[in-house]
C-alpha cells in the first residue's frame, strides 16, 4: 500500500499572522507615520502596506475616523504632557499655560495644518466631536489638571463640566478660522481660561 502524504500545515494567512493587539498597535504606529508626512491615510493602502485584508483592517482599528482620532490623541497626549511640565506655574496659571502651550504647538504643527487644510470638515468631525474618543480623552485629561491644580473649582460645577469648558474654549480658538473665519490665536487660550476660571 503507498504510504499515507503527511500532511503539512500550511502557512498562516497575513490575516492571521499578528494578534490583533500587535496588528492595531502595528497600524496606528504606520497611520501615525504618514500622518506625521503628511500623507493621506488611506484604508485600503493601510491594510496592503501591512499585508492584511480591509476587513482585517477594520476589525483592528474600527473606522478611519476612529483611526484619525487614535493617530491625534497619540500625538496630543505627548504634548499636553510637555506643556504641562514646561509650564512653572500652579493653580489657574498651570492650566492655562499648558493649554494654550498646547494650542500654539497644535497651531504650528506642519501635518496639522495639511490635515485642517485638506480634510477639514472631516478633521473638525473628529477633533471636536464624538467622532472618535479624542475628544473624550482631552477633556478626561484637562479633568485630571484641573482636579491637580483646582482642588476648589470656581462656580461650583462638577470638574467634568468645567473640563470641557476648558477643552471648548480651546478648541475655539485653534480652529477659529473654520468656522467664523478669524484668525487662530493661541494667547486668547490662555486669557479665556484664566477669566472662565477667576
């Protein structure tokens, strides 16, 4: 009788190659990069570049808004952590240094302005909106610095309420020439935050 063909197993589809923990840290690093170029993320050329299907893809990182979103925070987070240790202050100076530190960084930022410029109702959607979990995660953060440096907020407002105050009047003023038409100013941050929280 011929001998029963062994049988091999075969190799893993690209699909199935990474965790999907190790796949999306692997597409946000690679979304993050091209942001950072300011190339256009684009799903479908994500997924070839990282050898996985598009619904691999989505599996991963959810949309390509939430992507956008996650690739921002990832670069906001890092930030608000550097202007909050450059700033020397405490208390309401503390805030409003690191916020508008934070504004001027965002406002100066090359990839930013390619982002706001080319996909701007888009980037609007996701910086300012529920769109993603950016906007959750700044104001969670701005909470935490205010309940650092606020132990009595002013008003009486639970710190969440203020917190996104805070992030509004921030927001206003980075991306006021979309949507009034002015000019973004990141010194009118820190004024507005300082009389908001006198």
């Amino acid at each position: 009788m011929p001998a029963a063909r062994r049988q091999t197993a075969s190799p893993p589809h690209p699909d199935e190659a990474a965790p999907a923990s190790q796949g999306r840290e692997a597409a946000i690093r690679l979304a993050r990069r091209q942001f950072r170029s300011g190339t256009r993320i684009e799903m479908q050329a994500l997924a070839n570049e990282l050898g996985v299907s598009r619904m691999t893809l989505n599996r991963w990182v959810g949309s390509r808004d939430r992507l956008l979103g996650e690739v921002n925070w990832s670069l906001a987070k890092p930030t608000l952590d550097r202007c909050r240790l450059q700033s020397r202050a405490t208390g309401i100076d503390a805030v409003a240094q690191t916020l508008e530190g934070f504004i001027a960084s965002v406002l100066d930022a090359p990839f930013m302005k390619t982002f706001l410029q080319q996909e701007g109702e888009i980037a609007l959607r996701i910086l300012t909106t529920r769109s993603s979990e950016l906007q959750h995660n700044f104001i969670g953060y701005v909470a935490d610095l205010l309940r650092d440096e606020l132990p009595d907020p002013p008003g009486g407002l639970p710190v969440e309420d203020l917190a996104y105050l805070v992030v509004r009047i921030a927001e206003s003023f980075c991306y006021v020439d979309m949507i009034t038409g002015g000019e973004p100013d990141a010194a009118k941050v820190g004024a507005a935050i300082r009389r908001l929280l006198s």
